[in-house]
C-alpha cells in the first residue's frame, strides 16, 4: 500500500517538471494491493494511466497539481526518459542476477560514473545518464540478463512512488552524469539503418510482475517461436537461406527484447547459428558461412533495435490458440502451442514444449505395453469413472436435476449413491446455468437425508451459464476448475451451455467433446452433461454424437402413464457404459424432506414403493448385511425371485416400520401400517385390500421370508435360512 503522502508525490512531480523533465501519471497501488488499473494481469502500480504518452505534451506545474490534487492522488509518478527528458536510464533488477552482471561488466570495461541513482521497488537501480548524440531507444538491447535500458519510447517510476514491489528512493542526488564509453558503443545504432516502430515496454507486464503460471505461458512461447523459426531457416530451400535467417532473426529479436521473458540475445544466435551448421551440412558446403552469417544476424538487429512483442494471450481466454504475432515470425501449430490445439498445461511449472508428433509418439504402445493399462478409476462404481465424459438425459420433470445433486454430493462427502460406493471422492464444480436457488434448496435436502454437510471446499457452484461455443469462457472455467482442483464438473443443463450451436450439428456438438477432453488431460476431471431427451424420451435430444462420443449415458423416465406427480416413481437407465456392465434399469422416488423445501431420491421398485433399509439397520435381502443398501437391481431381482405379488411391500413395512420391535409385530400391525401406507396403489384400493393384502401375506409366510416367533409376532428370516423352493 502506498502510505507516501499526497503532497510529498505532489511536491516531488513539481520539483521533475522544473527539471524540465517529461513527467507521466503512473498507476498506483490500492490498500488491497492491487493496480489501480483494475487489469488482472499488469505491472501494479508501474505502467502510465493514459494511452498515447510517449507522444504526449510536456506536463506543467497546473498539469501536475489537477493530476495529484484532484484526478488521481494515489497515482505514481513517471519520468518519460530519451529525447522527452534528456537522459537515458540503465535498469538494473536483482531478480534476473542484474547486479552480478553489471559487477562483470564493470570488471571488463571499466566503473560507471557517479550520476543520479534511484532504488526501485525490487531493491534493483536505475542509473540516470545524459543522453548522447544518437538517439538511445527504449529496450533497445540487453546488456546482460537483468540489465535493460530505458531510452527514447520508454518511462521509468520515480521517487516517492510505490508499486507492487515496493518504494523508489533516492539513493543518489548526484547531477546526471554522460554514460562511459564502452556502454555507448553498445547502444548506438549502425550508419543507415532505419529503426521501426515499437511496442512500448512500460506498457507490458516484466517478468518478474507475472504470477507463476503466466511465467511458465510466456516462457513456453517464447521458447515456441525460437524453435520454429530455427527450424524454419533451417529448413529452406538453396537461394532463400539469407532471407529467411534475416526474417527468423528479426522474428526472435523482437521475443528477446520484450520485457515479459528471459530470453537474451545468446540463446537467439545459438539457435539460429545450430540451424546454419546442420543447413551447412545438408546443402554440402552451402549455405552461409560464419561472416555471411554475422552480418545478416547483425542486420536483424539493427531492424529491430528497440523493438518488442506484445505478451501471447493467455491460452485459459481460448481453447483454440492462435498466439498472433508481428513482424517477420510465422509460427506453426506445434510451435505456437505445445499442446496441439488444446490448452497450455495451467500446472505453474515451466515444462519444455511439447510437438504434435512428440505427443503422439509418448502414447504409442507396442503390443505388450498394453498389458500395463489399467481399467478406468471409477468415481462412483458402476455409475461414472474418473475423467469420464457423462451425459444424463431427461425429459421435463424426470428427476434429472435431483440425480445430479445425488451424484454432485456423493462425490463431494464420499457418501454412497443410492447404495453405490464413491471410490474417488473429490470437488465438483457445478455450473447451475439456470441458477442456483434451486441448487440450494436440493443440496439443503439432500444433507438432510444423508444427515452430513457438503463442505465448501468440496462443492463450487457457478450461478450463470458457461458458454461451451465461447474461447474465452471455455478457457476460464477451466482455469477455474483447476484452482478448485474439481474431479467431476457439471453442465447443467447442455442447452444453456450452447447458445448459437446447433444441437443437431455432430460439429457443433463436437464443441463438448473437445471440453471435456480439456478436462480431463489438464484438470483430471470427469464431465457431465445434463440435457433433454426428445419426444420419445428414449435418447438425447439433437445430434447423434452427443451420445455417441460420451463415455456414459444415463436416461431418466417417466413411468406408467407418464404422470409427472412427485410421489411417481421415474426410471433410471444406463444407456451406455464405455469399460463396464451396463446396470439394469432401476426405480426411484423423490423423498420430500421434512425441514427442507425441497426432497432428495431414494430407491424404489416399479410400484414405487420405498426400498431403504438403512434406516432399520438391515437388509432384509442381503443376509448379514448392516446398515448398507443393496445395489438395486439386486434388490429387485430378489424380490421378484423370492417373493412376488405385493410381497415386497409388506416386507418393506416390516424394515421401515417395525425394525425396532426385537420380538417382531403382530399380523394385525402389519396390515394397518400396510393399509395406511399403500392406500391408493394399484391393486390396494379399498375393495381390493384385503385380497391384496392376504396374497402378499400368504407368498412370504409360504417362503417363510417370514417366520412366526411366538405369542402371534413375526420376524423377517435371513435369506440363507429360507427353503430354496416350495
């Protein structure tokens, strides 16, 4: 935070502008920190507050008091250097060796002589000198690693300022002294050589202003461009090696000599001069020689002199890189992006860059290495696996939505799914493209029913929608799932997802495949989408490749005559599972949770009867079993096989009503719990219970599922105990 006064910035502006030096508002810092600039991604509190400054008019002394008195107060001060001002400064930054290699220079060449010094917020200096005869341009070379030169078309912050990094002082009031010689030699510009336009530096992020990942971008970019313009003049045909060497020179000049990488001029002569030595062997003995070689690179230079690039974007505002570039430089696919065509790796380590052809070649298997290939991880068994791409199709009041908050919780608490074990729990990013108040209220309900509660670093939910055919949205989700390190993401529903893309295009559908791709090589996320069925409600709506490039696909039904009433049990149907069995259809309900305004599902049969036995702390179709749930197919199949009729309600009854009668209930507290429970069910209306009832009653006791334990009570029978037949 910049805790310098108002009047000493203000004094301090008055005192450069009698200098008659150019003096620039400069952005600031706020008390949290950050620029006032309000960009993401800058140089905080070191770059000019308004456009077209290095062409501005000089500031007065009325200039400099409406600027820190009445427009920007917190803003810092800027110096413009060059012809503006008079002098040049040399910038020395401690964070790139800067010090240790002025102390070489100094050792070889000679000391430099006292002159106006200035400590810069990263403990570096600027060391102040009178401008020459020749116009020293901004950056117009790199002495040495951490060593630039602000010139003609540059700024430098000055004292009392602060930025991100810390405060400029003072350090030395000597009067601005003409640099030494051996400097000069180095920033003069050869006889008739014209310089070009520039990109400003001051306007660019430095280095070292970058966050890690960013570093890690820009470094992979430019190590990008240098390989594919060595490549390229390396690979030109005889007659056109000149010209490509010069244009592949100016291309990396202009890389080296913008402040946001770490590339010096060594690096772009060692890999230009290795792409001489092997044209030189190819053309045998053509090609140019060491001095046609120099000259030509020396040429480039001064083309460029002063020159830089602005940064690349960054690769999270678009899935699809095209990293523009100017002047001379052609960058082909492999090189502009390592990744080949999907994202850059968002890990904030610095990974050398990867070709196309390298990428394919690192998973390639022979035959016996597929013997090494394990199985997909599951992250909820039988239901979804890791990485997966996952689409859940429903018609309008399907329970769609309520399954998703099923999965999204299980996931984020490790909690079973409808009696499915979550083998790889993890955060789930859920975006709620129709809003999150009804996300709410479901997972309210859902802890309510499980009885634990999501914890905030488990389950992230975005309230608006994310547009799949948008580059830059696209992109910043994934940056986002990757901050929150989420194992499943949810699209919630795909229609709001895809505004503008056709539905029913397999390339405009191809959209999601390449998203959930993205996903899962950089962020290690499974990806679901949540769509509408068609008509039928059979199959997802719109274009066959949404099923077709899915890993899994799950159908949610209406059943019977379609009734959407909440006490109608819906179907839940595996359409498609890639690696797995596919799981038979299975039933459920939604369960209104008292407390909540919302309900949660649970497990039923076709009838819709309930089918939870973890509440009575036993399955009665699992001997042995407590306090698990039964995958349920198996459920249903059992009790189908070994009860039929109505026989499976009246032993739901029995776990869910009775579970806590040790000696069992009587007959008669059977039937009325049945009578007020099932009234109104298919076959259990009033003229018909009692038959119901009796035949139900009859199938179990002749199976003896149940058995009488005395005194008129009854008690359920554990499976291996029952007859096999009758």
């Amino acid at each position: 935070m910049n805790d310098i006064s108002i009047n000493s910035t203000y004094t301090a502006a008055l005192e450069y502008v009698a200098c008659g030096w150019a003096v620039i508002p400069v952005h600031g810092v706020r008390a949290d920190g950050t620029c006032t600039c309000g960009r993401p991604v800058c140089a905080v509190g070191k770059h000019p507050v308004h456009t077209g400054w290095p062409s501005g008019p000089a500031m007065s002394a009325a200039d400099a008091y409406s600027t820190w008195e009445e427009d920007g107060p917190q803003w810092n001060i800027g110096i413009r250097t060059g012809r503006a001002s008079g002098f040049f400064v040399l910038d020395v930054d401690p964070k790139n060796g800067g010090p240790a290699q002025l102390e070489a220079l100094v050792a070889a060449h000679g000391p430099l002589p006292p002159t106006r010094t200035v400590r810069t917020g990263s403990m570096g200096a600027h060391y102040y000198f009178l401008m020459p005869d020749f116009d020293v341009r901004n950056n117009a070379c790199k002495l040495a690693p951490g060593i630039d030169i602000r010139g003609t078309g540059g700024q430098v912050v000055a004292p009392p300022s602060v930025s991100g990094v810390g405060l400029y002082d003072l350090v030395s009031d000597d009067p601005i002294a003409a640099a030494p010689q051996w400097l000069l030699d180095r920033l003069a510009i050869p006889a008739g050589f014209e310089v070009g336009p520039t990109v400003v530096a001051e306007d660019l992020p430095a280095y070292e202003d970058l966050d890690p990942s960013d570093q890690a971008r820009v470094t992979r970019y430019a190590e990008a461009v240098l390989r594919s313009e060595a490549a390229a003049y390396e690979s030109t045909p005889p007659g056109r090696g000149n010209e490509q060497l010069f244009q592949s020179a100016c291309s990396i000049l202009e890389i080296v000599q913008s402040p946001w990488n770490l590339l010096g001029v060594h690096d772009a002569v060692a890999a230009l001069e290795g792409a001489r030595r092997t044209r030189a062997l190819w053309r045998s003995g053509g090609g140019q020689d060491v001095e046609e070689f120099g000259k030509t690179f020396r040429s480039a230079q001064s083309k460029v002199i002063g020159q830089g690039r602005p940064m690349p974007p960054d690769p999270h505002e678009g899935l699809m890189f095209d990293h523009p570039t100017s002047g001379a430089v052609t960058t082909t696919d492999d090189a502009a992006d390592p990744d080949a065509g999907l994202m850059f790796d968002v890990a904030p380590a610095i990974k050398a860059p990867v070709t196309a052809l390298e990428r394919l070649q690192g998973r390639l298997h022979t035959r016996s290495q597929l013997e090494g290939i394990l199985p997909p991880t599951p992250l909820i068994e039988g239901v979804m696996d890791v990485g997966s791409m996952i689409v859940l199709a429903g018609q309008f009041g399907s329970f769609k939505t309520f399954a998703t908050i099923g999965w999204a919780c299980s996931v984020a608490t490790g909690e079973p799914w409808l009696g499915h074990e979550v083998v790889t729990p993890g955060t789930v990013l859920y975006v709620a493209a129709e809003g999150a108040s009804g996300i709410k209220l479901r997972v309210d309900a859902w802890e309510s029913q499980a009885g634990i509660r999501v914890a905030d670093d488990r389950l992230y939910v975005l309230d608006i929608p994310v547009n799949l055919g948008s580059d830059e949205q696209c992109s910043a989700m994934l940056k986002v799932a990757k901050q929150v390190e989420a194992k499943l993401v949810i699209f919630d529903t795909l229609h709001r997802c895809t505004p503008g893309l056709d539905g029913n295009d397999a390339t405009d559908m191809g959209r999601i495949t390449t998203v959930a791709d993205a996903l899962r090589e950089h962020v290690g996320a499974a990806t679901l989408y949540v769509h509408h069925t068609g008509h039928a409600g059979t199959r997802s709506r719109g274009a066959s490749s949404i099923e077709d490039d899915a890993d899994c696909v799950w159908i949610s039904k209406l059943t019977g005559d379609d009734s959407r009433r909440p006490d109608k049990p819906r179907a839940l149907e595996q359409r498609k599972t890639k690696d797995s069995p596919l799981l038979d259809q299975f039933f459920v309900k939604l369960d209104l949770i008292e407390g909540t305004e919302s309900g949660a599902l649970v497990l039923v049969d076709e009838y819709g009867v309930e089918i939870t036995n973890g509440a009575a702390g036993a399955d009665p179709f699992i001997s042995g079993s407590v306090g698990r749930m039964a995958d349920a197919a198996e459920i249903q199949a059992r009790i189908h096989a070994e009860t039929n009729d109505n026989a499976g309600m009246v032993l739901n009854v029995f776990a869910d009503t009775f579970a806590e009668h040790a000696s069992g209930p009587t007959k008669a507290e059977v039937r009325a719990a049945c009578k007020e429970r099932y009234s109104g069910y298919p076959g259990w209306g009033s003229g018909s219970f009692t038959a119901a009832f009796q035949r139900a009653w009859g199938r179990l006791e002749m199976r003896e599922v149940i058995v009488d334990n005395g005194g008129g009570r009854w008690l359920v029978t554990a499976a291996e105990d029952r007859p096999a037949s009758v």
